[in-house]
C-alpha cells in the first residue's frame, strides 16, 4: 500500500486501486470498519489470522492513503478508534461487490465462511 501523489501514472484503474487497497489484510480491515466505528482490540478480535504487527501496519497504511481515521482520547492507555473517513466511503460499495462475489464462490465451491465451529462471518 503506497501513500498516491498526484500526478502517479498507473497502467490501468486495477492497478491504481490495489496500490491503495491491495492486499488481503487490508480488504480485510476496510471491510470490518465499514460496519463502524472499531476499537483496536474489537479489530484484533474480529480478525484473528493476523498478526499484531500487520494489523498496526495496515492501519496505518490505511490512514496514510486516507481511507481511516485514527482517534484517540489521549488517556493511559489511550483509547483508540478506527473509522473509514470519507474517501474510505467511497470503497464500501466495492467492498459490498467482494463480499456478494465470496458468498457466491462458497456457494458454488462449497467452500465455508466463518470462523472454524462457528456461524458465518461479516465482512
């Protein structure tokens, strides 16, 4: 995930909109916060295939390429909350579009969604 300059050359749009939202973990993190507003941990614990590390990491690419917005309340320990900012908005019908075509492929695939043992996940 790449902080964009104006001007950048792309070869085509895809390009462009994986440079920003690209990666499993990312897509992943927009999608959870197109529900609303999350806490670090409630992310943590809603998405617990990745690593503590990775998590902060796209985070923070998230809110560098201005899709999230970071708050914290300034306490010890901080409180901090995570949501999509307007331009991250934007993405939520592409997100919507990802989700409709998973459901779809684990109803043809039989593939299962959800955590092992447990209902499906959103997403």
């Amino acid at each position: 995930m790449e902080k964009l300059t104006d001007g950048q050359r792309y070869n085509c749009a895809v390009e462009l909109s994986l440079s920003v939202i690209g990666g499993k973990w990312a897509v992943v993190v927009l999608a959870h916060l197109k529900e609303g507003v999350h806490r670090y941990g409630a992310l943590r614990r809603r998405i617990p295939g990745v690593s503590e590390k990775v998590l902060v990491q796209r985070l923070r690419g998230l809110e560098a390429a201005g899709l999230v917005a970071r708050h914290s309340d300034g306490a010890v320990p901080p409180s901090v909350e995570y949501r999509l900012t307007e331009e991250g908005e934007s993405v939520v019908p592409v997100l919507e579009a990802l989700y409709a075509w998973g459901v779809g492929r684990a109803e043809r695939t039989g593939a299962l969604i959800g955590p092992p043992g447990g209902g499906p996940s959103e997403g």
